[in-house]
C-alpha cells in the first residue's frame, strides 16, 4: 500500500509507503544487504563479489513506477494520487565500515560522476518533476543501515520545501536580475566571518540564517544550477570540497559526524546548485531537537552564533 | 545574544538565542527548576512551598520584551530583527513525577482555563501576531526537565508553517463560505474510519493526511476560532478530550507516550482551534525520523495507514 495524500493545512504531499514498516533494521554485520555478494547461497542487494560504486533500485522504496493503483477521492481538498516516482540506492564502497569522509579523493570525484549520471537519466524521465540527491548519516539520523550509502528520491512533483525555495529564487531575479545566492554570497564574502573554506571554484559556509549550529553550505561561485552544467575540473573541485565539509564535521568534536546531506538543484537560470550539510549536534554531548517551535509552527531555535560556530569548522581540519 | 534572522530561502525567520545553549539540562530530581521551593537556602523558580499551576517567564526565553538591540543589516534579503516577544512556562502540578495523563479531569480542566487567560493576555499585547502553546514531553524530543509543563511562545511575527494553514483556511474559506475544517471533519464523519474518539463538542482523530502514524488532532465540532468564544461547558469537553488522547497515546504501548503537543487557534472566521499530538514513535520500539525527505524537502513518509492506527488508538483505553 502507497500513495500520496494531500495534507491541505500544510499544502504538501504525505507520501504513505506501509510496506517500509517491515524494512531492513541495524541488520548484524554479516548480513548487510549493502556488501559485496561473497557467498552466492547469502546473495546482497549487489550481485557481484567486487564493485566501485553501486547504484539500484530500493528494495522498500516510497516511490516506484509503476506506483500502485489508487482509489482517487471525489474533492478538492482530499486529494489522493499514485506514488509515482523513483528511489535508488547508491552505495559509496563495498567497504562495510568506511564513511563519506574517509573516502579517497579520486573515489569521491567517481561519486560526483555517478550522481551527474543519475540526475541526467532521472530528471529527463516523464512524470519527473523534482530529483534529489541525499545522504542521512548516523543512528542519530534514523538510518537503520550503517554501510556507507546515500539515496536518491525522483518526486513526481516540486516538493514543498522546494517550492519555497524556487519561488524566493524567482521573485529574487526577476526582481534584480541576479540570482539570490549571487547576492548573498557577495554579502558572505565582503563579511568573511562565516566562510570555512574556499577554492577556485567552491566556496562553504555556515550561512548568516542558519537553523542549526554546524551547518554547512557549499555553493559554486560560479551561477552553475545542477550537476549537468558541470565540467571535471569543476566535479572535481566539488568532490574535494564535500570530502573537506565531511572531513572538518568529524574533527570538530573528535567523533564520525552524523549529518543530512542535500544536494539542492534545479534547472533554471535563477537557481544555484547547493550543498547542504544539517548535522544534528548543537554542542559535544547534546542533540539538537526539533519541538514544538520547530516542527509545529516552522520556527528554529538556533542555541548558537554563526560567527562563532564557522571559525571552529575553520579550524578543525584534520592532518592530511 | 539574541535577534531573528530572515531565511531568505525558506523565508522564514530563526530565532537565535545563543545564552539558551547554558539552560538547565538534566538536574537531579532534588534540584528541579520547576518543583515548590520547599527549602528557602534552596529556591526554585516557584516561590512557593503549595501550588495549583504555575506560569512564569522562561528564565533562557527565545523571545523576550524588551528584547535586545540589534544592527540592522542594510539590504532586503539580510534581515534582522529584534527577538521581541514572551516566553512562559506553564507548570501543570507540583507533583515532580506526574504527567499531564495522569492529572485529575478537574486540574486538566482548570489548565484550560489558564491556557485561555494567558491567551486572552498575550493576543492582546502590542507587537504580538501569534500566540502558540504547547508542550513538549520526554527525552526523545529533548525534553531536559522533566517536571510535567508546558510553554506558550508569543511571537512578534506569524510563523511560517502557521502562515500556510491561515493562507489555506482564508481560501477555501473565500472559495466556498465554509471553514476548511468544516468540510474536512464532514469528510473524517462520514468515513468514520479514521475517529478515535468523539463527544458532545470535541472530535478527535488520525486524520486522512496524517505525516506521523499516531498523530492525533482534537476539533471542537463548532466553528470556534479559540480558547476564547468556549464556554465553560465546552472548556471541560476540551479537558476531558485532552487527558483521553494523552492516555490512550499512554495505553497504545504501555509506557509514558513523548509527544509535541500543540494547540493552533488564530482569531478569524475561517480557522478553527485545533489541538495536536505529535507522538515520535512509529511502533512500539521504533521512532519516526526526520530525514532527508522530511528535513530536507519537506516530504514525510508515512510507514502506516492512518486506517489501521487509528482503529490501534480506539482500543487503547485505560479501564478508569
């Protein structure tokens, strides 16, 4: 059973997916369904004893196509539809106990190589209307599986968040011609307090408005809007600054960083391709939670200044 | 330290509150904030050695009144503000080890009635546009006292998950002259499958488009905007319907259910009040994350039917 279902309080789209209840759980070592198949009698989800990077379809996918047939509700304020879309898995390293972070860099420059490839194939595909590249990282994040994956979500509409995102990002340039993030990112660089690391062609940030402590943006100066537009030097860059984002979370506090990462990325010209890393500790030892202000009413609670969290991922690089 | 800062993404304002980051975090029960002070060398925030219910102004507010100053940044997508507003505690017993399931019908009833005095107060005051109360209970929503209480948050601005209900409500109320809750409820009533509990004035449920999978929302059945136009009659309909939720959220699992409790109302023609539970389990060993999809692009995935959770709460009564 899964369909979407219309929420029209909030106008957004639930995605209702019961066969996920059942889904893969901290399996032991030994059963990981993201490994290498050694032994054809335990085969994996990956039916090879050696690979680089592997890219498949969930087995407990919200989203598939077909999607399952839905009974459509007769008003306009109950709306229901099929969940239509895709949902892959795209695991980094058949190594079980490897990390993004820990990844060299030539394979992190495969990486980036592989989502251009996925974002091309998924956004073109009919009924596509938004892909997003993500990775949750850490039991602290819910992820049930600890072998080093990220996934990939094809909605067959603009999510919500989304929405809100390419509407600022519209208004912005129609209204000045420029797009939002050129603008802000000037306002970031003539300040300079914010920025954590910089390159030819990258530049992260814990930005002036951020709802969590550590959070990092990693953004293109260039007014580049998706992977696509993408050329090696410039995917290679990227893949460096991801590893270096990665790298500098897990020194900070002296512990593998659990994080959301979101690749953020559009077609249009007023949009700017983006790099999102939300890591849920607000200091060493305690959680940032949302409650009450946050996940009734959208309001964030940030316990912490940007100008003073950003100079600590500045320092916090680890040797080479 | 402490100002709002404009998402100009999200377009939503952050509230930072960097001397929160020092607030009380896990004091032993001997030394609770929240309990009578019982020993003068020892006070705690209630002067008091006897009480009923409590209300104070959070000693580490987000908000405050006056609030500190702030420098304004130049340009229309860097904004800042003052955090002007209130902060209240709300101390439902003195009883450290209570919950609010376990309080008397008539102290869940006279905590209504504070609920409506410190609304009728705080809506009234100048540079106040939204007044949310509500509570969040248990570790895994980063409770750090657990002493039962609540918290009313009065905003200088409208919220911006509140902004889309009102914006939602406002046009299907100018759409079709009846509040969206209204047609919506019709529809719950006539299914029936998803109603957990009802009486004389109050309805509560799973709704259809539920994003949590024992999320329960309590309406009253008549179009009332706010604690404010209920009687009596209905004050005590609102308690009984309220500690009913909270224990059968108790009995689902058999342990002390966590929840974010929140209470929506706006005094307009076209909203109604609304009381929801958010509970973040979504089995009884099993929590709901908010993951990429969810934190992200603002999609949740539900791993239930509300269908089958709902008719779950139905029997989940307590034997008075």
């Amino acid at each position: 059973m899964s369909e979407l279902r219309w929420h029209p309080f909030l106008q957004e789209w639930t995605i209702t997916a019961t066969h996920r209840q059942d889904r893969t759980f901290f399996p032991p070592d030994d059963f990981c369904p993201l490994c290498p198949t050694r032994d054809s009698n335990q085969p994996t989800e990956i039916p090879r004893a050696h690979f680089d990077i592997a890219v498949f379809e969930n087995r407990f996918p919200s989203l598939c196509t077909p999607p399952p047939a839905v009974e459509l509700e007769p008003n306009d304020f109950v709306m229901t539809r099929p969940s239509s879309g895709v949902c892959e898995v795209v695991v980094y390293t058949p190594e079980h106990h490897a990390t993004l972070a820990g990844l060299s860099p030539r394979k992190v420059e495969a990486l980036c190589r592989v989502w251009k490839d996925r974002y091309a194939d998924l956004i073109s595909r009919d009924g596509i209307e938004y892909v997003y590249i993500f990775e949750n990282k850490g039991k602290e994040i819910g992820v049930t599986l600890s072998h080093p994956h990220g996934q990939i979500y094809a909605y067959p509409f603009i999510p919500r968040t989304i929405q809100t995102r390419l509407e600022s990002e519209r208004m912005h340039f129609e209204k000045t011609g420029r797009q939002l993030a050129h603008d802000w990112l000037n306002f970031e660089m003539q300040d300079g307090r914010r920025i954590v690391a910089e390159s030819e062609h990258f530049i992260t940030l814990v930005p002036y408005f951020a709802r969590y402590p550590y959070e990092l943006h990693i953004l293109p100066k260039q007014p580049i809007p998706t992977l696509l537009q993408m050329n090696d030097a410039c995917l290679d860059a990227l893949a460096r600054a991801i590893l270096d984002a990665a790298q500098r979370l897990d020194a900070l506090f002296g512990f593998s960083m659990p994080y959301i990462m979101s690749l953020f990325q559009h077609p249009t010209d007023f949009t700017r391709f983006e790099v999102e890393f939300l890591p849920p500790y607000r200091t060493k030892h305690k959680l940032k939670y949302l409650a009450g202000s946050e996940a009734g009413c959208g309001v964030f609670i940030n316990d912490t200044l940007p100008e003073n969290t950003a100079p600590q991922l500045r320092g916090a690089k680890p040797s080479p």
